[in-house]
C-alpha cells in the first residue's frame, strides 16, 4: 500500500506544514522500515509457511513506535509530534485492510485485526487490477484530496500536482 502511506503522509503534512516532511513520510512507512529491517536480519521470516511480522506491524509495536518516533521531535512542539506519531499510526488502519495476515495485536498474540483470508483481494476486477488494487486505490483518492484541499494556500499548485502524480504512479507501478 504505498500509495495509500504516501498519501496519508501528505495529508497528514498539509494539515501540520511545521512538521518535517521527511519525518512524516518516514513515520508513515516506519513499519514497514522496521519490517525490512527485521526481515534482513532473520529476526521476521518472510517466507509464505513461516511470515511473520509481529514485532514491526502489531498493533502494540505501531502505537510504540508513533509514541517514540513522535517523541523525538519534541522541540518542534507538540503539534508537531502529534503530527508524525499520527503517521505512524495511519499505517495501522491501511495496513489492516490489505494486509497478507491479519495484524497481531501484540507480537505471537492470537487476537488479530485485519482480513483472515488475504485471497479475497487479490481477485483480478476491471482492468486486471486486484479488489486490494481498486481498494488502494479508493483510499488514496480521498487522501491527495485532503492534501490538495489543505495544502493549495501554502504550496504551489505545481508542487502539489506533481507530489500528486508521483503518488497515482507508484499505485499504478504497484
């Protein structure tokens, strides 16, 4: 869902434009950030018989993160750290959407959030595209229209435009 976290960062930015905008794209991909990470290191497997990503994407781990990775812009105010922990924190409900299993609410915790059966999605509709896809897709919308909404008073229509497209072509790359 990368358009979907990229889209939800620029809104998120557009209604706080104190907050950095590196910070808040990187909150909202911090568990996915993590997710590499671990994934690199062993300590979350990727394989199909043994995926698990409990300690980057579990409910308890996303609120940690937000909680600390917000923290660190205390200077900023707390607006602003309010801001990139709700980055960080929009990657749960997107995520629990279309995620390939459904999210812990602790790491090895049997109560999840989420779709049990991640087959669902993955149905080709209208122009081949997967209902996860079209779902994307459906989200992000409504996010580039906050971002336009809230950001055509401090940025350029030019600038606001382009980050839009950037956004439409990686959902249509991916």
């Amino acid at each position: 869902m990368f358009a979907a976290h990229l889209a939800a960062g620029l809104a998120i930015k557009a209604a706080q434009p104190k907050a950095p905008t590196w910070a808040i794209l990187v909150g909202a991909f911090l568990p996915d950030l993590l997710w590499i990470g671990f994934a690199s290191a062993g300590v979350e497997p990727t394989q199909s018989t043994t995926f698990f990503d409990g300690w980057s994407h579990s409910v308890a781990s996303i609120i940690v993160q937000a909680v600390v990775f917000g923290s660190c812009f205390h200077r900023y105010g707390r607006p602003v750290m309010i801001a990139v922990g709700l980055a960080v924190l929009s990657h749960l409900p997107l995520d629990a959407l279309v995620h390939p299993k459904p999210l812990e609410l602790w790491p090895h915790a049997s109560p999840v959030i989420g779709l049990a059966d991640w087959s669902w999605g993955q149905t080709a509709l209208a122009l081949r595209k997967s209902r996860y896809w079209w779902l994307q897709l459906a989200i992000t919308l409504p996010l580039l229209a906050i971002y336009w909404r809230a950001s055509r008073r401090q940025l350029p229509m030019n600038i606001i435009g382009a980050s839009s497209l950037v956004v439409l072509g990686l959902h249509l790359v991916f």
